[in-house]
C-alpha cells in the first residue's frame, strides 16, 4: 500500500507518516559531536595520571622510609 493512501470517500490514510529516521555511523556520531563542542570524558589518561601519582607516592614513601 502507497503512503499516503486515499480511500474512495477522499480521505488521505498516512499523510503524516514519517519514516523512522537511519541509524547514524560511528563517523557521524563524531562529526555531530564535534560540531555541538562535545567531548568525551578520556578514561585512559585519567587512569594514567593517577598510575603515575600512585607509584610517585610509593617511591616517595619508600625512599624516607631507607633513609
């Protein structure tokens, strides 16, 4: 059946049907973002920095603990 489908009486069945709209690709999903000022939150340096300051913290402990 055609969309918008007109029955016999003139009424229109469907005219305001409107397609559900396409998934967006990974690529687009980042284009929009970028485009809105969106960033996303980066777990990896975070971790990171807190490996970092975690082992600072331990050598720190450890050196005046020989001395």
């Amino acid at each position: 059946m055609k969309t918008p489908y007109t029955t016999r009486t003139g009424i229109k069945i469907g005219c305001m049907y409107e397609p559900p709209p396409q998934q967006m690709t990974a690529d687009e999903e980042r284009m929009q973002a970028a485009l809105l000022g969106l960033r996303e939150d980066p777990l990896w340096l975070w971790a990171s920095v807190s490996a970092v300051l975690v082992t600072a913290l331990i050598l720190l402990a450890s050196c005046r603990g020989s001395a």
